[in-house]
C-alpha cells in the first residue's frame, strides 16, 4: 500500500467521541476549502459505524451548505432516523465552528434476491494504455506548475486516468459533454481494513473529483485549473447497485445533460471492469464564468 493511500485512509478514520458523534481531521485540496469528496466519504463513514455490519450502504443524498475550513476538525452528529426490518436510514450533519457545512442522508439494506438488469457497459479504451496523472498534468506547459503539484498531491492515493483530454488539457472550443476516467486506488486494500463499506466510501470520495467535467467540455472550459470558472458543489447522490472493490479499475462514464442559471448538472455511472454497472451518480455544482472570461 502506497503512503498516500495509507494517509487517505488514517483521514477517513474517523475518532468516536460520543455514542453518535464523530470527528475527523481535513487537509489542503486544490480549492482553498474541504474538498467535497472527503467530507462526502467521512459522514457516510459515520452513518456507516452506527448500522449493522450485514447492512450495506445502497444510495445517499447530500448538500453541500458552506465551505469546509481545512484548518479545522469537523465534527459529524448522527441521526439514527430508523431501523427497519429491511432498511437502516441515517442522517449526518457535518459541523464546522458551531455551524452545518454538510448534510447527509443515506440508507443502508441487508443483502436481498430480486430483479436484476442492468445498462450494458459503454466502450472505454484499456486503463493499461492511458497516460497517469503525473504523465499527463506534467506534459501540459501552459498550466501553472503550483497548480499542477496541487492536483498531483490531492490525487496521490487514486490512480485516475482521463481517457481523453481533461477539460484543462484543451479547452477554448466546445466539446461533446461526455468524459470518462479510469480509477483505483494506488494500492491493494487487505486484512482488516478490507470490508464493503470501504470501498463504497473511497468511491463517494472520489465521485466528487471529475463529475462535473463534462458540464465544462459543453463550454469549451478549462475549469479551475486555469481560472475560466469559479464554482463548487451543491449537492451529490449516489446509488450503489452491485458489489466492487476500489482497489480495481472502474469506469467512471460521465456526462452533462444541462447547465443553467449559473449551475451545471453531472450525471455518470461507474462500472467494473468487467462490465457490471456498480453506482450511479448525480450532482448539480455551481458553475460560473468570472468577469473577463
């Protein structure tokens, strides 16, 4: 296991200090505020530590409602909304300097038979033949290298690569709103530490990394990386169909069906790479074009 993943890991751990409150730690991201994916991933981790271990985390529903300060812990009040014979639901505020910076809900479900179909796997090229992050951000001259390091370490524990070129990679023009990324995290997950709610929490992490891509490729925008766009979050929703495993490649096949009134939708689906349709995603995200742009 890499060190960076080891680090990721050690931030989503969080400390109990009360039956339903928790706390854990942030850092740095390539916005001066939390990133959205780690405060995501440590609430469903909370919601997750008061549900029986046979339920599974299968959708959540979160706002985003101020900028997370990464000089500060957060801290994450559970709400045990109920526990049914099927379906465990939780809600989670996430509390930074006496107010709520997050909102969570998600719903947890014991293993069950039924229906089961699914949308087939769009063509995707072999992760094994695309370029790494550090290859591909480290090729581009006209991106501020401060810039570049920033991405380089907030992706340090996740092996991502972009299938085409990333919306800062070539922008100027649009493009079609369709983006597709390879993901695992750069190192196996083992012993202990290898259990179902982790993956799915190192998935919601990472969800939040390149989803509203696609809205940026509509617009011909190179995002935040080069300053044509300011924006953030708004809220998140995942569903979470089948089994993975985040130490194995995904596809994250993404795309944007609108952009209106200063926001952007993103909606994607992730699958294994052996064709199983494993999450849904969507988000809606601000998205605004500063003055001069």
């Amino acid at each position: 296991m890499s060190q960076a993943l080891q680090d990721l890991l050690d931030l989503l751990d969080l400390e109990q200090i009360e039956e339903n409150i928790f706390r854990g730690q942030s850092r740095s991201a390539v916005v001066p505020r939390v990133f959205g994916g780690q405060v995501a991933a440590q609430a469903l981790v909370a919601a997750g530590r008061t549900v029986p271990a046979d339920r599974h985390a299968h959708s959540l529903h979160a706002y985003f409602l101020r900028p997370g300060d990464p000089g500060a812990p957060i801290v994450y009040d559970v709400d045990r909304i109920r526990d049914g014979r099927s379906f465990t639901t939780r809600r989670v505020v996430a509390i930074q300097h006496g107010k709520p910076i997050f909102h969570l809900s998600a719903s947890f479900q014991g293993d069950e038979d039924g229906l089961d179909h699914q949308e087939p796997m769009p063509a995707a090229p072999d992760p094994a033949t695309l370029p790494t992050s550090q290859e591909r951000l480290r090729g581009y001259d006209h991106l501020d290298p401060v810039v570049v390091e920033k991405f380089l370490e907030a992706r340090e524990a996740v092996d991502l690569r972009y299938a085409e070129e990333p919306p800062y990679g070539r922008f100027g023009e649009p493009r079609e709103p369709h983006s597709q990324v390879w993901f695992r995290t750069n190192g196996k997950l083992e012993g202990a530490i290898d259990e179902p709610l982790l993956h799915v929490v190192l998935a919601t992490y990472v969800s939040d990394m390149t989803l509203l891509d696609s809205v940026l490729l509509a617009h011909g925008r190179g995002g935040w990386a080069v300053g044509d766009v300011v924006g953030a979050s708004l809220d998140h929703a995942m569903w979470f169909h089948r089994p993975f495993r985040a130490d194995e490649w995904l596809l994250y096949d993404q795309e944007s069906p609108s952009a209106h009134g200063g926001r952007g939708l993103g909606q994607a689906r992730i699958y294994t790479q052996d064709g199983r349709l494993a999450i849904s995603v969507i988000q809606e995200g601000l998205v605004r074009v500063p003055r001069g742009h």
